[in-house]
C-alpha cells in the first residue's frame, strides 16, 4: 500500500480542498488550531520545501512573458521553486539581436530581477549551444574570429551576471554519436571550426569570467536503457574524463530527463544507478535539468494519462534521488500551461496525434497540482540526506 503523506488529501486540487475545508470548519479554538494544521500541512508541501529539507534545489523554467504577464503563475514559482532558469531568454541567438556585440539583456535581466528580489537560485542556460547560435556566427570562417566571437560572448553573457548565477551549462548538449566522430562529439558549428578545443576555450573563459559559478555540461537522452543512449552515455563518460585530465574547468554534469510516459526507450534502474555513479566518481556533482514527461502516446482519459505520467516521474527520481551527488531538480515549466511541449503542438510537429492536450507538468493549466506533483514531492520525501552542491 502507497504510504499515505500529508498533501495527500490536498491532492490534485490541494488548494481548492484547503479552502473548501477551512470554510466548512467553523471557529472554535479546537477548530482554528486544526485549521492551521492545516495550513501548516500544505505549507510543509511546497516542493521547494520538501527539496531544501534534503539538500536539494528544485527548480523551474521561467519566460521573462510570464512575470510581467501571468501573475498567478509568477505566483506560483515563488511559492513552489527555490531555483529558476530562463526557458529561452539568455540564449546567445535570443540576446542577439543579429549583428556582433549587438544585444538585448532586458529580457534575461528581467528574470534576474525576479530571482533576486524573490531570493530565488539563478540558473544560466546557456553560454553555447549549436541551436540557437546567431546566424552571424556561421558565416565567421577563420579559426580566430570565432575563437574571439565565443570569448566575446561568454565574457559579456557571463560577465553581466557574474556572482548571481549558482551554475552555467556552459556548453549545451556537445554529443552526438550519430555524427560518426570516434569521441562522439556533435558535429556542429564551434567543432567544425575550432575542433575539439572549443570545449576547454569556454570552460576556461567561463571559470575566468564568473569563478563562483559551477560549470555544467548539459546533455539530453542519457538516462534509458536504448543503444542510442548507451553511445551517448560512454561518449559523454570520455569527454568528462578528457575534461579531468587536461584539467579544463568543470564542476557538474546537467541530465535533461526528457521522458516519455508511454512509448520511449525502456528505463533501467541498475543502469542509471552506475551512470550517476560513474558520474560522482569523476569527482562531479549532478543537476537534473530540463524534467519533463510527454504523453502522446498515452490513453486520452486524463486521469489515466495523469497516472502514467505521475509514474513516469516516481520511477526516474526515485533511482536519481539516490545517488547524493544530485544536488538539483528542475523541471521544464511548472504548470502545463506553459509547457514547451505543449506549445510546441501548435506550430510545430504534434506530440500528441488526438486533440487532447498534453500534460507533461506537475502542475496543470489552471495551476492545480496534479498526481505529478504528488510523485515528485513524495520523492523528495523520500530521498536521503545529502550535502547541498
Ligand atoms: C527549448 C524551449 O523550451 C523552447 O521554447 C524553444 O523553442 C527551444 O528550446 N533542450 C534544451 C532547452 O537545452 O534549451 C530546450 O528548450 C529544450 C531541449
């Protein structure tokens, strides 16, 4: 039988229950001391809370769009996070406003603000990734030009927040197997150029810049039991390993978790146990840091759907949360109602191939928990002790 927790009976609509409850309650002293148990009881399970209990920062994906344009999920951030991390906003072809050293902080700054005067963790993501690098950039074809773009803009992005960011994924998502390159790096626009190297040159440009940062390399569909993510794994395993030796500066390893509640590759506790594993033994800590779980190819009934998915969730982080060197948690959005994945069904390829939306978050589009919300508090719950990192 599943342990029965305090939030509990909040529920999927905790807060609706709360309300409904302490109206019905009366005012007697018996009555307003269980009411504020109550309160206490739901206070106690904001994941942010339940996270820091255990040294561990939960985080969310923010848009600069949703502070200054949805206050009730604003709202809800500050209540829920003790992290955040700009969804798109300090992306090099975001800032950029498509000519060298032209560009637009307003955006990223608006973000800083809201994690500073809420006193909320800063995430950075990202210095460099091959997908949303200015179109500028790729028309540079001597080695010393963008040598000097890169450290250009690293100097400026990290330099700008420089103090105010708890880890930089400095370089996104370097691996691709599939690229055919004996060490399984991805074949793009810095390697072509600059080779192997442009990893050390933005490490080592990004530790000079912001010495207080941790330094993060990020990667996606690491985390199963598939062959591609095996190539992934041991291509990634040897860049770290490459890393250490040559003493290029890094301090954790970014594991996107992007599941799939019905359909993806199968998951492998074993396996993922000795990934993170190998991981800590490199003397690294461990962020997971894009979680989120599509649906598409779950059943439309909603509370069967919300069921597979809250299970999808249970599954990765009971097995992550073991291994002390994850420091961190954040989720891709925190409310299906901002939810890149559900965005993308309406401009992009569908995820889902019926009309439902997906449900991918652990909070729903009305900013209701859900049974995913349930499944990562209850993880956090039930995580060991660690040392914050
Ligand atoms: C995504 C954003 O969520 C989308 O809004 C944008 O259109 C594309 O990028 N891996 C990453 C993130 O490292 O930056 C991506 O974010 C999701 C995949």
């Amino acid at each position: 039988m599943r342990q029965m927790l305090p939030w509990s009976k909040f529920g999927p609509s905790r807060r609706r229950v709360l309300a409904a409850g302490l109206a019905g309650l009366g005012t007697s002293a018996s009555v307003l001391a269980s009411a504020s148990a109550l309160c206490r009881a739901a206070e106690a399970a904001t994941l942010r809370k339940l996270a820091a209990e255990k040294g561990l920062l939960y985080g969310t994906t923010i848009a600069a769009t949703q502070i200054t344009g949805d206050r009730p999920f604003a709202d809800l951030v500050r209540h829920e996070a003790n992290l955040v991390v700009a969804e798109n906003e300090m992306k090099w072809q975001v800032i950029n406003r498509g000519a060298p050293n032209d560009d637009d902080y307003a955006p990223a700054d608006t973000i800083a603000h809201f994690a500073n005067i809420n006193q909320l963790v800063l995430r950075g993501h990202n210095l460099l990734w091959y997908h949303r690098t200015p179109y500028w950039f790729f028309d540079l074809t001597k080695r010393q030009q963008q040598e000097q773009a890169v450290i250009d803009h690293i100097r400026r992005l990290a330099g700008r927040y420089r103090g105010r960011i708890h880890s930089w994924d400095v370089v996104n998502e370097p691996i691709e197997p599939k690229d055919g390159r004996p060490d399984g790096l991805r074949t793009e626009v810095f390697l072509e150029t600059l080779g192997p190297e442009y990893i050390d040159l933005a490490y080592r440009t990004a530790r000079d810049v912001d010495p207080n940062a941790r330094l993060v390399v990020n990667e996606y569909d690491i985390e199963l039991d598939a062959p591609e993510h095996e190539a992934r794994r041991v291509a990634l395993l040897y860049l770290l390993e490459g890393m250490r030796r040559s003493g290029t500066p890094v301090d954790a390893v970014g594991i996107q978790a992007h599941l799939t509640a019905v359909g993806g590759p199968p998951f492998s506790a074993p396996l993922l146990r000795r990934f993170l594993a190998d991981i800590a033994s490199l003397g690294l800590t461990i962020q997971i840091t894009e979680l989120d779980v599509t649906d598409e190819k779950a059943p439309a009934d909603v509370a069967a759907r919300d069921s597979l998915v809250a299970d999808t969730y249970r599954r990765f982080l009971d097995v992550a949360l073991d291994e002390p060197a994850v420091k961190m948690v954040v989720t891709w959005g925190l409310s299906d109602r901002h939810s890149w994945i559900v965005r993308r069904e309406t401009y992009q390829t569908k995820w889902r191939t019926d009309d439902a939306a997906s449900r991918p978050l652990p909070f729903d589009a009305d900013l209701e928990a859900k049974p995913a919300f349930d499944a990562i508090a209850r993880a956090f719950a039930h995580a060991p002790q660690r040392q914050s990192g």
